[in-house]
C-alpha cells in the first residue's frame, strides 16, 4: 500500500458520494414536506367548498356513487334529464324543491359534482406524490406507512361521504347531522394530520433527538387539551349546520330573551335532543365556545410564561385566532348565517387548527435557535 501525505485532502475520493448523501435526504424531506402541505391545503379548500354546498342545499344533488365514472358530468341533455329524475326521487325535492326545473338544477348539480371532483383530485395528487417519492427510493426509513395513513383516511372520507349522503336521500329534507358530523371532523382530522407530518418529516433523526430533549412537557398537556376541546366544537358546529340551527336564535348573548330556551328538550327520547333540537344544538355551540375562549386564554398566558420564543408567539397567536373566531361566530349567528360570513367562520376554523398544530408541534419539538436568553 503506498504512502499518503500527511497534506492530502482527506475530501478526495471515495467520501464525496458518503458526504452528498445527507445533503439528498434533507432535499428529500423539504420535497415530501412542501407535498404533504400541499395536501393540506387542497384539504382546506375542499373544507370550504363543502361548506358551500351544504350552504347552497346541493350535497343531495347527486344521488349515486360512482367513484370512477362520476368523474363525468352529463354530457347531453338525456344525461342532464336522468341525473335530474333521479334528483326528483328524494324526499328533499318532493317536499322542498318541487318548483325545480332543470335549468335550476344545474347550478347545485354543479357544486356537488365540483366537490366530488376535488375530492378526486386530492386523491391523485397523493397517490402520484407517493409513488413518485417510493419508487424514487427518497422516502425516509420509517416513513412509508406514515405516508400511507393520508391516502387511507382520504379513502375512508369519501365512503363516509357517500354514508352521509346515503342519508338524505329518502324519509328526510337533509343528511343526517351526526354523519355530517363526522364528515367533517375526519376533513379536520386529516387536515391535521397532514400538517404535523410535514412539520416532522423536516426532523431527521439528529435534529429530532434534540428537538425532544428541548420539549416544554409543562405545556404538552394544555396543548392537548385545547386541541380536543377545538375538535369538539368543530364537531358541534357541524352538528349547528346539519340542521340549519344557526339560523334561529339570532339575539346574543341570550337566545330568544332566554339562556336557555324552555324548548331545548322538547323531544324524545331526550338524547336526540343534542343532535336535532336546534335550540339545544346551538346553545351547545356556544357554550363550548365560551369553553375553547377561557382555555386558549390560559394556554396563550401559559406559553407567554415560556422562555421559548417561538412558544410565545404561536401562544400568542392562538389565542387571537380564537378570539377571532369567537367574534366571527357572534356576528355568524346575529345576522343568521349568511353564506358570506358563514363560510368566514368555517375558513375560521381552519385558521384555528392550523396555528394550534403549529404551536403544539413547537412545545413538543422546540426550534434551536428560538431560546431566549434572560
């Protein structure tokens, strides 16, 4: 074996292809990062274009589930006639929108199938973003089922979709509100899932043992309480849309001169109450409301105590982006849900979850260079 320099470049050679590997994997996790958040907001606009079709009554426009050939819209006017009779069959037309001709038809027809088809969309961006990173060998070790689980819960929304839909097509005016409910909340769900795995994937293995020893444990608690607290009155709301309950009760802060309407347990058994009384359903609502104010209350003043920056600021910010949304839901039902404010509040929303995941991702894996001195 020959001699070597004590002044050779130790870089020459075999270690560059070593050396530029780490570089490939942080490009790797910044791409898969950027797709997953784009995902995310692909998520949010669907969100929103589902609360307008609940808000235009055209969810039930559709009456069939067709996965892959329902990616057509009719394409003549026998297609419009038979997507139209078959309209005509529900419960909802027969007792609500009789007057309906096909030209008015259209326009909800197109909501739904618009809805649909971005459903559709966020499928293939995700299915084409996985096997491009699979096939592409630059997924993380580890990493593979935690991309698979948004394309699994994607999947399942879209059967809970149908599930919802199946509901309001005959014997009632509307889907059924708990399995609106649902659909949203997974909307949310996913949402938030796909938020926190773009945040974390940007970790690797060194970063992330850091990140944990940096961890504010006092607050991992408040955070998690805030955020299912979040959740169930998302849940609520959808509850207050399934059946319109936003539109009554337009005083505030009492409801028809009361705190509690005397009509909030009018039907039976007492239990349905909760999910198709409107009165209930929305002093529901706005007691959890009041509920999620006094929690992001603390939890800003707790993160303001922190010594960590950025704590202090999602905290912060948190607590004004619920605040607002506190405000926005006032005006929401004071003017009686108007489709304008009323899809101000659900962007809401979003904003919400999306500033809270940030802040609990920040006091489970604190930032370095956010540690504040004194």
């Amino acid at each position: 074996m020959s001699k070597r320099s004590i002044f050779e470049d130790v870089g020459d050679g075999k270690a560059t292809p070593a050396a530029a590997a780490p570089v490939r994997s942080c490009a790797a996790r910044g791409a898969i990062a950027l797709w997953l958040l784009g995902l995310a907001l692909l998520t949010a606009v669907m969100v929103l274009v589902g609360g307008l079709t609940r808000l235009t009554d055209s969810g039930l426009s559709i009456t069939e589930w067709a996965p892959v050939m329902g990616a057509l819209p009719p394409l003549s006017e026998a297609d419009w006639r038979a997507a139209f009779e078959a309209y005509q069959g529900t419960t909802e037309f027969q007792e609500q929108n009789a007057w309906m001709t096909l030209a008015d038809f259209k326009p909800i027809f197109w909501w739904e199938w618009g809805h649909r088809l971005l459903g559709r969309l966020i499928g293939g961006v995700w299915l084409v973003g996985f096997l491009v990173f699979l096939l592409g060998r630059r997924i993380p070790a580890g990493w593979v089922g935690r991309l698979v689980l948004p394309g699994v819960l994607g999947g399942l929304q879209g059967a809970v979709g149908w599930w919802m839909v199946v509901s309001g097509l005959t014997g009632r005016l509307d889907v059924a509100s708990y399995r609106l409910a649902l659909h949203l909340g997974l909307a949310f769900v996913i949402f938030m899932v796909l938020i926190w795995l773009a945040l974390r994937i940007r970790l690797d293995e060194v970063a992330l043992l850091k990140a944990r020893r940096r961890r504010l444990p006092a607050l991992i608690g408040v955070a998690g309480a805030l955020t299912a607290l979040v959740f169930l009155q998302i849940l609520a709301g959808a509850l207050v849309a399934g059946i319109d309950a936003g539109r009554g009760y337009v005083d505030w802060p009492l409801m028809q001169g009361e705190f509690l309407p005397g009509e909030s347990f009018a039907m039976t058994p007492p239990w349905v109450n909760f999910f198709e009384n409107p009165a209930l359903v929305q002093f529901v609502h706005r007691m959890l409301g009041y509920l999620v104010l006094a929690f992001a209350i603390v939890f800003a003043l707790r993160c303001g105590r922190s010594g960590h920056r950025a704590t202090r600021n999602l905290g912060r910010w948190t607590g004004v982006a619920i605040l607002a949304q506190v405000l926005v839901g006032i005006v929401t039902v004071m003017q009686a849900s108007p489709l304008g404010i009323a899809l101000a509040h659900q962007a809401g929303a979003l904003v919400v979850v999306a500033v809270l995941i940030r802040a609990k991702f920040e006091i489970a894996y604190p930032g370095e260079q956010a540690i504040a001195r004194g």
